[in-house]
C-alpha cells in the first residue's frame, strides 16, 4: 500500500504561528516532530511506499524534514499552482501501478490511538480490494460547525453533509449516524482513476495532460506550471465521493484533530490545574483557562481568563478563546498593514 500525504495549503487559521512559506503541518506544535514528520512516522510502518504531493515553495521543508528522519526513499509530487485535492490526487495516482492500493492523508492531523488507527486501514484496505472508494468517518466529540458530516449506515453512505450551523452541528453529534468528515481516504488506483474520469472527466483529462508532461528526476515528479493551470480546481468529495456509487466508511473513534485552531491546539495540549496552557516562561495570578504560546520570552496574566496568546519574534495575536479563527477574516487587512506578514516570518 502506499500512503499518499498531501502537503499543501497555508495554515493562515494558526497566524501568526504559520505562515504561507512555513505552514502548520511543518511546525513542532505537539512534540519534537512536526505534523507532517509525524504523518510519516506514523504512516511509514503501515505502507511500503510513501508519496508527497507538495508545492515548489514548500518542498526545500519537506524534503528537510523528512532527512531528519533518516529517510531518504520518499518521493514527491511537485505542483507549481495548487488546484485543491482532486487534482493532486489524480496525478500521484498516475504514477502508481493500476493495481496498487493507495491510502490518501493530509499531512497536518494529530492522532494518538495508532492502534485503532492501524486497524481502520486494516478494514479499508479489505473494501479497497473489492473496488470500493473507502472514506473515514470520525466519530464526533462535539458539535464541530468547521467540518464537513458523513451520514452513515454502518459502512453505507448514506450522504455528504456540508459543514453545518451550531444547532444542526448539535443534531448530527446527537443521532450516532453522522461523523466528521476525516479527508482520508483510501481505493485501489484503477478504481479511483475511472470513478473520476467518469463524474469528473474534465479533471480526468487535463491532469492526464498534465503528467504526460511532467519532468522527473530522482523521486521527483515536476507538473509544468502552464498545465497544471488548465486542471480545473475541485476537491476530491465534490468531484468524486459525492457523486459516486461504489462508497464505503470506516469508522474511526479516536483522538483525532486537524488542529485547524489554536483552540484545537489547546484541547490537545497538556494544562496545569487552573486549565492554562503556556510556555515555560509564562506566569499568572488569578487567571485561568488560557492559551499562551510564547516562545522564551516571558508572559505575564493578571486575572484574565480564557485567552489566546501567540507571539513570535515579528507578531501578536491575542484573542478569547473560541474566537481565534477569525484570524482568517483578517489577513487582507494584516498584508495592507504589514506587507508579507502573513508569508514569512520577518528577521
């Protein structure tokens, strides 16, 4: 089997913490590994082979980062513009062997029930082979409104769900048949191809265009930019898994989050008696349940509750908790202010 990581997006919901050249999947939020070493480590064992699809900008950290690992067989996918999943799929899926199972992950999930995990792929991989296109269902801790819900019968699907308001969020959680949409995914490569190239064959045909054309070197499939331009951006639920008939679900109940917060980061991060997380330099009086991510530098919170804290060496943010994710609302106004603030970190 081989296991599939998609490595790209920008990660602007954990400004000023990731940037867009230095993303959360490659920061050290929950140990000494990044997201994504962690997704290889935790992957490596379970499939023979691993591919990453990532963007020029981003490989320089990906191809580092796996080195640290000590390991020096992975290959990459290099795409020149990013067209969302669908695309990203299909093409390292062209460069497998029709027959090949493929396990299909993002690079930014933090999991810690590995077993359960490894016995998921051990169930999805037997649906694979039977030429089912097999997605996971995690089981839902909370009325989340930031994913995506799978309506299900046991292994049946029964619908895709967009990502709900509070009062249908609470609905899902509470009827036991609906589950966070996991963005994994696995199916043997033929069946994938021709489920695409059937619902979606205008993605089909210009991604085929598109690895007709690759370069390759060493491990490395290059896509050349004026094609990877024509492949017309979808994500693999929309142009797929919607749409086709041959779909399974596994069930996951683990501890899973795609940290796609720093609330998420919070919930699973260790805090002392009075609810704070913080950096060891960090100190507070009559304050409880906050969030503070500050490097060396020292903090100090003065009875003041439920906050997040994140400052680096160039920026700060501060907000209530539950509220951080607006951090996104206001990246246009942060890039007016302080032209690429939001790519790189300043020296």
């Amino acid at each position: 089997m081989t296991n599939i990581i998609l490595c790209g997006g920008s990660g602007v919901r954990l400004w000023p913490l990731s940037r867009e050249q230095q993303p959360k999947q490659f920061c050290r939020l929950t140990g000494e590994h990044s997201l994504f070493q962690d997704t290889v480590l935790r992957n490596k064992n379970l499939c023979s082979k691993i591919i990453v699809v990532t963007n020029e900008q981003q490989y320089p950290l990906a191809q580092t980062q796996t080195k640290e690992l000590g390991f020096t067989d992975i290959e990459f996918v290099l795409e020149p513009a990013g067209r969302n999943t669908a695309p990203a799929i299909t093409i390292a899926c062209m460069a497998q062997y029709h027959n090949d199972i493929v396990f299909v992950t993002p690079s930014d999930h933090h999991i810690r029930d590995e077993r359960q995990y490894a016995a998921a792929l051990e169930r999805a991989e037997t649906l694979a082979k039977n030429d089912f296109l097999v997605t996971f269902g995690i089981k839902p801790a909370s009325p989340e409104t930031g994913f995506g819900y799978i309506e299900a019968d046991g292994e049946n699907v029964v619908s895709f769900r967009e990502k709900p308001n509070a009062e249908t969020a609470r609905k899902y959680t509470a009827s036991g048949k609906h589950y966070w949409n996991s963005g994994m995914f696995v199916f043997r490569v033929k069946t994938y191809l021709e489920e695409i190239k059937h619902y979606s064959n205008d993605i089909f045909s210009a991604s085929q265009e598109a690895f007709e054309h690759r370069e390759c070197s060493s491990g490395i499939i290059k896509i050349k930019k004026s094609f990877m331009e024509k492949i017309p951006a979808d994500s693999i639920d929309y142009a797929v898994m919607e749409k086709s008939s041959k779909i399974k679900m596994v069930a996951l109940d683990i501890s899973w989050s795609d940290l796609g917060s720093f609330e998420a980061l919070y919930e699973v991060s260790y805090s002392d008696i009075n609810g704070n997380v913080s950096s060891p330099k960090t100190v507070f009086a009559g304050s409880k349940n906050n969030f503070i991510l500050a490097g060396n530098r020292p903090v100090a919170l003065i009875d003041v509750d439920d906050l997040v804290v994140v400052d680096t060496n160039d920026a700060l943010l501060i907000s209530k908790r539950g509220s951080s994710q607006k951090v996104k609302e206001l990246i246009s106004d942060l890039e007016k202010k302080s032209p690429g603030i939001t790519k790189n970190y300043a020296d």
